[in-house]
C-alpha cells in the first residue's frame, strides 16, 4: 500500500520560500506528478502534465499541499479523488490575497453584527491579519463570543475602559502572547442619553466628561500602550463622523467629542509617525448600528445622507472595514494623520 510520495522542489525555479506559488514535483512509476500551491489556499494536482485535482478553499498554502498529497496517494492507489476539506459556510468573506498576512492587531467596539468593529475585523480577518478583539461586559460575551470564533481570535477580552486595569490588562496580555502589535482598531463612543440628547448649550459637566472619556482619551490611552509593541511600526484607527466638521442635528456633544478625537488623531500622527506608526480617523456615513440608536430621528439621517451623497448609496460595514484594512496596509505607508470619509463622497457636497 503507498503511503507516502516523495515530493521534490525544483530548484531552478523561483518557487522558494516566499514566492507567490510554489511547485513540488515527484516521480511515481510512470507518472509523473506536479503539485502547486499558492499562499491564499488554492492549489492543483497534475499527472503527467494533465490536473487531476484542485483545492480552492484550504486554510493556507500547508493547508491545500496536505489535502494534494493526499489526493495524489488515493491517485496512485486507484482510489476516487475528493477533497476532505469541508466548505464551511462562513461569514468571513473569501479573499484570496492575503495582503495582511502575519500582522496582527486588536479591534475594540464589536458589539454585535452590526458593529463597524466587526466589520474591520471581518476585512482584516480576510485580508489574512490575526485578530485580538474585546466585548464590553458578560452581558455583551454571548454576541461577541461567536464572532470571535468566526474570526479565530487568539485572544478574547473583557474591556470596559471605565473599569480600572482592563485596558491593560489587554495590551499586558497581547505583550505576552504575541510580543508586537501591528494595529488597533478604536470603534468606542459614549455618551450619556441626556447628555447627547441635550444641546451642547445645556451640557453638565459630569456628562461632558464621560462623553471625552470614553469616546476620546481612550484612543490617546490605546496610543499609548501600543507604541511600545509596535516596534516595527503599526497603525492605529479611531472611528469619527462627518458632525465633527459640521452642526449635524442631533449629533450635539458627540460632534465636540469627535472634533477633539480628529485632532488628536494629528498630534499623535505628529508624534508617533517618526517610529512608523500611523494615526488615522475613519469617518463613515451613517450606518443602523446599536450606538446610532442613541441619536433622535437618525433614520432622516439616513435618508438625507442616500439623496445627497454623490454615489447615491449608504455604505455598509463591510466597505468601511476594507477601507481600514487598506490603510493598515504597506502600500499606504506614506499616509498618516488623516481622516478618511467613507460616505459615498457625502462631505464635499452643499
Ligand atoms: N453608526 C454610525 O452611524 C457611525 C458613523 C460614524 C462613526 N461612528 C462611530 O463608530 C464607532 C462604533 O460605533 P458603532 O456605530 O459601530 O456602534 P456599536 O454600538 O456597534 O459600537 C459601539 C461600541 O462602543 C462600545 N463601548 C461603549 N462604551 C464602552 C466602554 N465604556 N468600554 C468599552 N467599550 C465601550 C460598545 O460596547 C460597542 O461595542 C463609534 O465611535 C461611533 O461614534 C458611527
């Protein structure tokens, strides 16, 4: 019974260790076989020139050259060809380039479904980046849990920034387990509902606080405990909206708040960008989430921001996560401090 093919690389070929696609190839009798495999998972059996097998679904490229050789064996015993690997349904979307590969990051603020976080950690997730990611309270575990799954987060956390010690606890954690840090992702905000219902005229002190507390200085403080693990550079994001430039009704106290948040946004690109850390504030249009449930009459919002933005269209998570994921990426290492609009052009109308 064969057991075991001895698969060869060819050496005058660049197919070495990080090339896009790598080659294996093996004599077997008169077959000659031919495996190759390309790092997002998708690979090709060939015997004597002709393909006998593919994989387009494995995990990684070690993932798709076992479930070849494997395909091979039954091949050469006479057995029929499948592939083991089951096409799970999965809400991650299926990106073959794996742009983020090896980076590693943390992403604040998954509520639910329907969080802008889980969107950014869907795209980076997709994108091939490992992801560290928090839920805000045991009442928020049981929504967070199964997306962290879905992500195959490493590192799962408690994180409430009001409770002293869990904001380090996280960063102590990450320190440990993977020693850098590529990327943060802050999508926090809060307000208390009489504070951001009432005017900015009317605002208490105590409330004005909590809403720059929390909404505000924790990005500065996540600044902080990152810049030592990015040691190679890294990049962090805030999550801001278009009522910091402009009196958007309703948006009251929160518009200050992401004013504020913006601009610290520049100071530490300022400060941080000679070590190669980027700082960046992503502004979405308007989108149904649990945070925007605090905001009056938000659905006119929505209406408003569909008739007047020039791609005539609301966006989703989905394109606000892959616009974030595209900054953390190398090729935009040359940019910093910025805020990106992701509102469908929305800003630069009348
Ligand atoms: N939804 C929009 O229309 C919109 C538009 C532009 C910007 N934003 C911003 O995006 C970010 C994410 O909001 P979202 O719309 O995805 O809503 P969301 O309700 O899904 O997310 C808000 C998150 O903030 C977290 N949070 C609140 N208080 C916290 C605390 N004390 N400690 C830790 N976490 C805390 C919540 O747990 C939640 O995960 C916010 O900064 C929000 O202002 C939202």
């Amino acid at each position: 019974m064969m057991s075991k093919v001895d698969w060869k690389t060819d050496e005058t070929l660049a197919v070495g260790k990080g090339a896009t696609v790598q080659e294996f190839f093996a004599t077997v009798g008169s077959n000659k076989l031919q495996i190759d495999v390309a790092p997002w998972g998708e690979g090709h059996l060939k015997v004597n020139g002709r393909e006998i097998g593919k994989v387009d679904n494995a995990k990684d490229r070690r993932q798709a050259f076992r479930e070849l050789d494997k395909m091979a064996i039954r091949y050469l015993m006479g057995q029929p060809l499948k592939s083991d690997i089951k096409r799970k349904s999965s809400m991650i979307p299926a990106v073959k380039a794996k742009l983020l590969e090896g980076k590693k990051g943390l992403i604040v603020g998954i509520a639910n479904e329907n969080s802008i976080a889980w969107g950014c950690a869907k795209a980076f997730r997709a994108f091939g980046a490992e992801v560290a990611v928090t839920y805000l309270n045991d009442k928020a575990k049981k929504y967070v849990e199964p997306l962290a799954r879905e992500l195959e987060s490493p590192i799962v956390m408690p994180l409430d920034v009001g409770v002293p010690g869990q904001l380090e606890a996280v960063f102590k954690r990450i320190s440990k387990e993977w020693g850098q840090l590529d990327f943060v992702v802050h999508s926090i905000a809060f307000s208390p509902k009489e504070t951001l219902q009432g005017g900015v005229v009317d605002v208490p002190r105590d409330g004005f606080l909590t809403t720059m507390d929390v909404s505000c200085w924790t990005f500065i403080r996540m600044a902080h405990l990152a810049e030592p693990l990015m040691k190679k550079g890294g990049t962090l994001f805030t999550m801001s909206y278009y009522g910091s430039q402009m009196v958007v009704k309703n948006y009251n106290i929160m518009g200050v708040a992401k004013a504020a948040l913006e601009c610290a946004v520049r100071y530490l690109a300022a400060e941080l960008g000679p070590k190669g850390i980027r700082v960046h504030a992503i502004s979405p249009g308007p989108l149904a989430t649990r945070a925007a449930s605090g905001i009056p009459e938000f659905d006119a919002l929505l209406d408003k921001a569909k008739a007047k933005a020039p791609a005539r269209s609301l966006v989703s998570i989905d394109d606000v996560g892959v616009a974030t994921a595209f900054l953390a990426h190398d090729a935009a290492r040359l940019i910093t401090g910025e805020t990106l609009y992701v509102d469908g052009g929305y800003h630069i109308i009348d």
